[in-house]
C-alpha cells in the first residue's frame, strides 16, 4: 500500500505539471489549429508507443516471473536484455515508416485535416517518432523495476516531459517548429533516469544482437493479441476524433482532449497505480497457483479504487463548468470554448467507471499468459463505440462523442464479469456491494454539497475552497460508514508521514 500511495502522490504532481501544461496551451493558443494538430500528432504517435509497450509491460512481468521461478534471476535478466535487443529492431522498422507516412497516419486520426494543418500535425509526428526506441526501452525497464520493487523511477519520466513541454510552449511564440524541437526532446530526456535505475538494481545491458529465442517467440505470440487490444482502445480515439473534426472542424478535436485530460489526471491519479502494484502481487500468486489470493487481491484492489474514484466522478460532474473554466478560460480560450468543453466533460465523467473496473479484471487474465479475452472484449467495444459515434454525433454534436464513448463501456464492463466468474470463480460479490453502496451514498452527499456550497459565492478561489472541504466532508463519511479498505489507504498514510 505505501508503493501505491507513493504512485497516487507522483501521478498527482505530473498531473498537476500536465495541468500547467494544459492552461499554458490554452492560453497561448485556444482551441484553434496549432492546438488541434498538436493534439492529434501527440495521440496518433502516442497510439503507435502504447500499443507496443501497453502489450511488452502486459506480456513481460508473467513472463519474467514464470523464467525466473524456472531458471533464476539471472536467466530474467538475460530475458530482458534479449526483448530489449529485439525491441531496438522492431522500433527501428517502425520509426522508418512513421517518419514516411506520417500524414497518412495524421489523416487517419483527423479525416477533416488539410492544408497547413495536416503539415502542422506531420510534423509534431515526426518529432515523436524520432523518440521511439528510448520510449519502448522505458517500458520495459519500467516493468522490470516494478517487479524489483522500484515504482519510482517509472513515475518520474512524466514530470521531466511536462516541464520540458511547457517551456517550449511559452517560448515557440506560435511557431510549430520550436514545438516540435521541444516535443522531440521532451520524450527523449525523459529516459534519463532509468540507466541509475537499473543499476541500482543489479541489471546490466548486454550486446546488442538479434535474438528471437523461445522465450522471445512466446512473448511475441502472448503481445500479439494485447496489441490489438490497446490499438482497438486507441481506434476509439481515432474514431472520435475523426468525428470530431469534421462535426467541429475548428477546434473539435480539441474541446475533446482539453476534456480528456481532466479524466485522465483522475485515471491515473486512483486507477493506475493500484493496477502498478497490484499486478506484480496477481503475477506471482498466479505463478503459485494461489487463485483465492489473486481474488482475494482483485477485490481489494477494486474497492481502493472506488473509493478515490467515485467522489472524483461525482465532483468533475458537479463541478464541470467551474473546473473547465478555473483550468482552461483565459488568453485566447474563450467563453463559447469554454462552455463546449465542460458539456463534454461532463458527459465523459461517466465513461471511465467502465475501464476502472475491467482493467482490474484484465490483470488476472494476463497474469494467466491470456490475452485473447481482453482482445475480443476491446474489439467488442470498439463496435459499439463506432456505431454509436456515427448515430449520436449527428444528433448531438461533440457531446454525442462523449455520450458514445460512455456508453460503449458498459459493454466490456459486463462482459469482462461473466468471463471472469466462469474462468476463476466469483469475486466475493458481497464484500464488494456493500462497500460500493456505502461509497455511492457518500458521494451523492458530498454531490449535494459541493453543489449547493459552491453556488453560495462562485468564484476560482471558491472552488479550491469547495474541492477541499467537499474532500474532507467524504473521507469524514467514508470513515463513519466503516467503509472496508479506507483504514488500510489512512494507515499508508500515517506510515508515509512517519518516514518523513
């Protein structure tokens, strides 16, 4: 628990330096080209890295910790030191042809693009691409310190990026290229910290050489099917931006990212990283045979997830407008964006409950060397999400984008359950409802509350003052309603301030 806490305080400062990056683009340049090509060249790159080391990070730790219970320690470390060589190869192949088509690939991601902002969005690509080796290396030498017990230096390549990004923004003066020098060398530094790391740890590199032993053939085999897992989450975006673009063609694809990145300070705020330090823990109990103890964790860790999540949801709903406005409305960001974004971000706020739940569940399929069933279910997903973006957009505009992506995830939500239950047996349901009814109570009350508090004098510094005392009213409810896992969560605390 005090890794995960160590993980929620780190996500929430790169966050916080996310954030800052965010209000600086909005001011700096609103929601017109610069920030649509922006937006969608970092989303179409970021698909080509995720999809490959969502896939290695998903594939590699089951992997590694069935080599090293086999073989030992050392036979891992030259397991990793062979994907790492097989990686460079692959990422090599790929950067040549991103580079290549790379306004085919922006195309793709913004039908509605042309002109100098398709030349815009090329070249922000390119600069990311150029990245993709050090990226890749990242992921799995995050996974590797991860099963070491180092969740550090995997959290930290995010601030450095923020930082550097955010300089660049405030210097480029409205030129694409000084932002693409900076895009280039922001997601390049922030491979610094992981030599120290390594050897920190014991880990050496090995020649670089073409190895594609069976450990390496298995991997491939295992990520195959994660790939298209993540690539149908990400086909999702392709599609809503796409739709974005030609149903707001100016400053569509925007609107939806400004909202976007609000959500995904709380996903990766209170989901991420108990799914960091849960996985290890799932990993290895499944390399014991110990099913009981991975339900046992996959319950407990879905519960501290609700927990954080629930109230988050509930306060950006509220709160949408007040939030957009308090973090986005200045400089050239104006009134009518404004008001487009919090609509949207409301709508959204739903849409992560689906992801938050399944991805828990995820954990123990992977763990198992499966990887099929989290494909399918993505795939399932991506159909409806396609189907109800042509038929709600029509009728709704952008937030019939974000109504789409919604309810598309309640899909996966149910059918990731009965396959759960019929491969390793029920969760212990009970434990599970109970805490969730007592979570949901004690966000409809702070709903109220923050609604009612924040009318009394509307203002930014008002709205600070309303997140923290409606955050102190809930953990004063949680605590009174006995909700399970909170004492575990104020324990980390008290054990982390201790240290201090």
């Amino acid at each position: 628990m005090n890794n995960t806490l160590l993980l929620i305080i780190l996500n929430l400062i790169g966050k916080l330096f996310a954030f800052g990056r965010e209000m600086i683009f909005s001011f700096v340049y609103g929601t017109g080209p610069i920030t649509d090509a922006f937006n969608t060249s970092t989303t179409a790159a970021t698909l080509i890295f995720s999809v490959i080391t969502y896939a290695l990070s998903k594939t590699y730790i089951p992997t590694y910790e069935e080599i090293i219970k086999k073989n030992g320690e050392k036979s891992g470390d030259e397991f990793t030191n062979n994907l790492l060589n097989f990686s460079l190869f692959l990422s090599t192949l790929i950067m040549i042809l991103g580079l290549i088509f790379a306004p085919s690939i922006v195309k793709l991601f913004a039908a509605g693009y042309s002109g100098e902002k398709l030349k815009i969005a090329s070249l922000f690509m390119r600069a990311i691409i150029l990245t993709i080796y050090p990226n890749i290396y990242a992921a799995i030498l995050s996974s590797y310190l991860q099963v070491k017990g180092d969740f550090l230096t995997p959290a930290l390549p995010f601030l450095i990026l923020n930082v550097i990004l955010s300089i660049t923004i405030l210097i480029s003066k409205s030129d694409p290229k000084i932002i693409a020098i900076g895009i280039f060398l922001a997601y390049l530094v922030q491979f610094i910290v992981f030599p120290r790391a390594i050897k920190k740890v014991g880990f050496k590199r090995g020649k670089v050489r073409f190895v594609y032993d069976e450990n390496i053939k298995k991997i491939v085999l295992l990520s195959l099917p994660t790939t298209f897992s993540m690539a149908a989450v990400y086909i999702s975006t392709i599609v809503d931006q796409s739709f974005a673009s030609i149903v707001a063609s100016d400053g569509g694809v925007s609107i939806l990212n400004y909202a976007l990145k609000i959500l995904r300070i709380v996903s990766s705020t209170f989901i991420v990283p108990f799914q960091i330090t849960a996985y290890p823990i799932i990993g290895k109990l499944v390399a014991e045979g110990d099913i009981k103890g991975m339900k046992e964790v996959t319950s407990k860790t879905m519960v501290k997830i609700l927990i954080l999540f629930v109230p988050s949801i509930i306060g950006m709903m509220v709160l949408s407008r007040p939030i957009i406005s308090f973090v986005y409305y200045r400089g050239a960001f104006s009134y009518e964006d404004m008001i487009m974004t919090s609509d949207v971000l409301f709508y959204y706020s739903l849409y992560l409950i689906g992801p938050a739940i399944v991805d828990v569940l995820y954990l123990s399929f992977f763990s198992n060397q499966n990887t099929k069933i989290p494909t399918i279910i993505s795939f399932v997903q991506l159909g409806i999400n396609i189907f109800l973006d042509y038929t709600l957009s029509k009728a709704y505009g952008l937030v019939g984008l974000a109504l789409a992506t919604t309810f598309s995830q309640l899909a996966p939500l149910i059918i990731a359950s009965i396959i759960y239950n019929r491969t390793y047996g029920k969760l212990d349901r009970g434990y599970i409802l109970k805490n969730l009814a007592k979570i949901l109570l004690a966000g409809a009350l702070i709903g109220v509350f923050a609604s009612f508090f924040y009318q009394l004098k509307p203002s930014n510094l008002w709205l600070l003052v309303t997140i923290a005392l409606t955050g102190l009213l809930y953990l004063g409810l949680v605590y009174l309603l006995k909700v399970d896992e909170f004492d575990d969560i104020i324990d980390a605390f008290k054990s982390k301030k201790k240290r201090v």
